[in-house]
C-alpha cells in the first residue's frame, strides 16, 4: 500500500459483506434490488481503479458456486449459512455462522484486506464482528432505515421489528464511517442515532450511462411489442412498500369512461419474498376493469430494461419510501419523466415541472393528473424526458467511486500497521 509524500493512499483491496443477496442475482425478484445494482457497479469501477474487491454472501442453492467473477480485480465468495429458503428475520439467527465463516475464509486464504465495507443491517452485524477480529476499519451503508419505513408504511403493510431498528442504531454507533446516499438520509441518521456529521460521508449512487441512455420511442415501443401504445412503467421489487396499487387505481381513474384507450401499464419485477403481492396486484386490476391493459411481466434483465424506459412516457414511483430511487435515475437518463411519491430519496433525483412530477401523499387522483397531462400536452413527455437525461449525466459511477475510496483513504491510518493486500491474484 504505497504511499507517497503528501498523498493519502487508497485501499488495495475491499472485503464487501452482503449477506442476504449476491450483487449478480437477478433484479426486481425477492429482495433483490438498488442494493444489488450498487454493490456490482462499486466493484466493477473499484476493479476499474485497481483496487480490489472480493463481496462476500450467502450460499443460496445446491448448485451455488464457490466464487464468481464480477470484474477482473472483483469476485463474489459464496459461503454457507443455513438453510436455503430463509427470510430476512431468519437470517438474524445465521449471522454468527456467517461471521466465522467469513474470517475463516480470509485467514486460510492468506488475502489481506484494508477495509470492511458492509451493505444492509444484516451484513452490518457480521461486519461489526469481524472488524474486531480481522482488526479493520469499517464503513456501512444501510440502503435502508427501519425507522424511516416504519415512518412510512403502505396501508396494511407490516411494520419493520423494533430488534432491527435497535441494531441499526448500534451498527450507527460502531461503524468507522456510515455512507449515505442524501443529505436527507443523512439527517435521519443524526437525529436517531446521534451520528456525529464527521462519521457520515454523503455519497449519490450512480447510473450506467453506457446501458441507460435515450432510445427512439416508436423503436422501443415496437421492440417490446407496443407500437402505437402510450407506456407507463413501473419497476421493481412487487412489495406494498413501493405503492404499485396507487398506480393502478390512478390508471383506472385516467382511462374510466374509455379514455385513453391507447394507454397501458407494464409492470416490470417479482414478488419481494412470499407476500403474494402480484397477485393481490392481479386482482386489483381486474376490480378496476384495467386487466386487459396491465401486464405483469416478471423480471426484467438490466440488458432489456432500458428499452422498457426508453418506450415509456413516464416511469412512475409512487413509492412510500426510498432512500436513492436508482430506478428513478435509470429512467431518466433513457430519456424518460417520472411521476414520483415527493419523499426524500426521490426528491433528491426528481427535479418537479422539470424533469417529472413530484406528488405529495398517494391520492391516485393526483398521480392520475400527471399521466394525463402527460399523454394531453403534446410535446411534454419529451422535453420532460430531455432535461432528465441531462440531469443523470451528472451521476457516474465514477464519481461514485471515487468519492467514496477517498473517504475510505481517510480510515486507513487506523488500521494496524502492516494491515494491507499482498496480492490482487483472484
């Protein structure tokens, strides 16, 4: 790890912990999601920087495999914790198993790591353990506060336990650095929890510019087999959380008395776990008459899922609460408004009247207002969908990245001397 005068060295290699999801699994099924999205750009633009990563998670099938490549300084180590099909509660009582686990891999690999950087609460608890053992500086990002969910909830959605909400705060209490994706999520954090500001590193997510990016509409919409349709869209995991009902009533309310026959909503992501959340989904359009015109198309590969964007008039987000809205950041830089919930995390990527609309509560009329401005204004959509796309150019992953390895340069000095990678060998 060298260092030269006056310049503060970056780690050489990163032990990622993401216990309950590999940063390679499939997007918008179970719990899988913005999380996913940034722990494999990290790695990949960490691996850019030379700076090596190995991600270590949890073995979730027979057939899992001990490692995996992600980039060419990055892999993902596959260990056993329990059984396969575990919740997210479940996997509490694994986090011991996953603990030794992990510090028996890095002690019989002979690797040496810089840092620990942990993702959720979950990976916090192991994280927290293994900064003591391996004697490393450690930084966590939360993705999300039970506390603010709980704040927030979708009507008959079960709240987040309190035993969650108090380990976060005792992972906000021990963490060397908390990295948080606004200013907003960083204010929650001080407030709740007492985080002194010089342990929080505000830090936006990025966006793939290179995949994300503006498409002809009438090709896209022909691509996915919707020529001569308007498109709404919405993506990700099917959860009460993400207020998917409020689109579909607000859908009902723009097409009742047949208008808007053109019109359709794609719904793009799977269950989140076993709430059977598509299916009340299902049913709710067919109360509203708008089965014909709502199709639940599963999960979308990332590779297909900017044509879905880039087809849409607008992508919508009536979420309750979101600590980023990478989604929202996705769409916009292929061109497409949004019609989001005015809640912190998306506010902080909408621009309202600018780049889309931001709606305050989750009245289906008000987001109704929006879809029918948008589909009424000729010319709308479109210069709504030029201002995102100049807005997302400012979020790299890039940037991302190296903000965040600067920070972590700063723990460094912390760490035992002699602590560093001896080898970047996969």
């Amino acid at each position: 790890m060298a260092e030269a005068a006056g310049v503060r060295s970056r780690p050489d290699r990163v032990a990622m912990i993401t216990l309950h999801t590999s940063p390679t699994a499939s997007l918008g099924h179970n719990t899988n999601g913005g999380l996913n999205v940034y722990v494999r750009e990290l790695c990949t633009r960490f691996s850019d920087c030379g700076v090596a990563t190995d991600v270590f998670t949890r073995c979730l099938g027979p057939d899992c495999p001990d490692e995996e490549q992600l980039a060419p300084l990055s892999r993902v180590v596959y260990l056993p914790a329990g059984p396969f099909d575990l919740d997210k509660y479940q996997l509490l009582e694994q986090v011991p198993v996953f603990t030794d686990a992990v510090e028996e891999y890095v002690r019989a690999s002979g690797l040496r790591y810089d840092l620990i950087y942990s993702h959720y609460w979950l990976s916090g608890l192991a994280a927290c353990a293994l900064r003591c053992r391996l004697r490393l500086p450690w930084a966590h990002t939360a993705h999300t506060l039970a506390l603010v969910k709980n704040r927030q909830l979708a009507p008959g959605a079960e709240p987040e336990p309190e035993i969650r909400t108090d380990l976060e705060g005792e992972i906000s209490h021990c963490a060397d650095l908390l990295v948080v994706s606004t200013a907003a999520e960083g204010e929650e954090l001080r407030r709740a929890y007492h985080v002194p500001p010089d342990r929080l590193a505000v830090v936006a997510p990025g966006v793939d510019l290179a995949t994300f990016q503006p498409q002809p509409k009438a090709l896209a919409r022909a691509s996915i087999g919707h020529a001569g349709h308007r498109l709404f869209v919405f993506a990700g995991r099917l959860e009460p959380l993400k207020g998917v009902d409020v689109l579909l009533r607000a859908f009902g309310r723009l097409t009742e008395g047949g208008r808007h026959p053109e019109a359709r909503v794609l719904v793009l992501g799977a269950d989140s776990g076993s709430g059977g959340e598509q299916a009340r989904l299902r049913r709710l359009a067919g109360d509203l008459g708008v089965d014909d015109r709502v199709e639940f198309l599963g999960s979308v590969p990332q590779s297909r899922l900017a044509t879905y964007y880039a087809a849409a008039d607008a992508c919508l987000m009536p979420s309750y609460s979101e600590s980023f809205g990478l989604v929202g950041l996705e769409a916009q830089a292929c061109g497409t408004a949004l019609i989001a919930s005015n809640v912190a995390g998306l506010a902080s990527i909408v621009r309202d009247g600018v780049t889309g609309f931001l709606v305050d509560g989750h009245d289906p009329d008000a987001y109704a207002k929006r879809m029918r401005w948008l589909l009424e204004t000729p010319g709308l959509a479109e210069h709504l969908g030029d201002r995102g796309t100049r807005l997302a150019r400012a979020f790299s992953w890039a940037r991302t990245s190296d903000t965040l390895l600067d920070r972590f340069s700063g723990l460094l000095p912390a760490a035992q001397l002699g602590v560093h990678a001896t080898s970047r060998d996969m």
